[in-house]
C-alpha cells in the first residue's frame, strides 16, 4: 500500500523560510526524523519512506504553487497512488499558527496551489491538512504575509506545530482521515491541555 504526501510551496532560496512554504517545512522535517533525503525529479523533489510497513513518497513540486496540480498528477500516475491514499499539506491564514485542520475535500479556499490541484485531478474529493499561519497583516498585505519571514514568536512555535503535522500524517497512513481528523484537527494548546 503506498501513499503521496504532497507539500505545497514555492521553490528557491528567497522562498524557503516563509510562510507560503509550510507544506515544504513539513515535509522536510517528516524526511529528516526518517532519515530519507530529497532527490530533484520531473516536476520536484521526492522521497521515499516507510511508516509500519507502508510507503509514503514525499513530493515537494518544483512547478511552482499555482502548477502544482501538475506535479501531483504526474507522481500519482507514475507511482499509482489512489486518490484516498493523497494527503496535501498546505498553509492556511484562515486558521491561527499551532491550529491545524484535516479534510476528506473541500474547495480551494483561494490557495492557488488547491485551485491547480483542483483543476489538474478534476476533483475537490482528496485529503488536504491545512495548517494555519495567521493573518496578521493589513489590507492589501496579504502577498507580502504570506511571502515574509517567519518572526520570532512563530519561530519558537513552528516545532511543535510541524510535531504536531507530523503526528497527523503518521495517523492518517495507520488509521485513516477520520482518526487523524478526530485526533488532530485542534490547536497543539488545546491537544496539550
């Protein structure tokens, strides 16, 4: 049984520690605790690991966010993933940083990446785990959030929200999108208390 977990974000170096890039972050973090390193292929870079007997392929797409869709469709293809066993991790300023939202489908939300997903599977009906990055920005700021750094106060958070991702996904590959929904769409204060 094999599985895709997507992360969206944007490639390049002025991208990589901002906000739009959570998915990437994610991720990154989930190959590191298994020891697995990224390899540039068609589309982005990808990786292969296990979780209790299972694979998981981990893609970041290089397509950039609006074309991710293309990316996603390419890998499910080329590794014939089902579309139940998709999980997309994307950032989302309608949820604070530490909350984290699980999905069975659902509409693009305005994330360019979803809309490209959308549009490129011809369905809305894949698991996505919107991770929340706030919205602490005036009108007409939002390009400038979502593209800015990370500041200090969400750095010293960032850990525990990536942790508490990491857990989601594990969940989701053992027991299902109802479980880790059950388990995991809250905020980490709230799961700590």
């Amino acid at each position: 049984m094999s599985f895709l977990v997507v992360g969206l974000g944007n490639v390049g170096r002025e991208y990589a520690d901002t906000r739009h890039n959570m998915g990437f972050l994610v991720l990154d973090r989930f190959a590191g605790a298994s020891n697995a390193s990224f390899t540039t292929m068609r589309y982005g870079s990808l990786t292969q690991t296990r979780v209790a007997g299972r694979d998981i392929y981990l893609l970041k797409p290089s397509t950039y966010m609006n074309l991710s869709g293309k990316a996603v469709r390419y890998w499910m293809r080329e590794e014939r993933i089902p579309l139940e066993n998709l999980l997309v991790v994307v950032d989302d300023i309608a949820l604070p940083l530490g909350t984290i939202r699980m999905r069975k489908q659902g509409s693009d939300g305005g994330h360019n990446g979803l809309r490209s997903l959308n549009e490129c599977l011809n369905t809305t009906e894949y698991t996505r785990l919107r991770v929340g990055i706030g919205n602490h920005f005036g009108e007409g700021q939002q390009i400038d959030y979502v593209l800015g750094a990370w500041d200090e106060q969400e750095e010293k958070l960032l850990p525990f929200v990536v942790d508490h991702c990491l857990e989601a996904i594990r969940t989701w590959v053992l027991l299902g999108v109802n479980e880790a929904m059950n388990r995991f769409n809250c905020s980490i204060t709230d799961r700590n208390n």
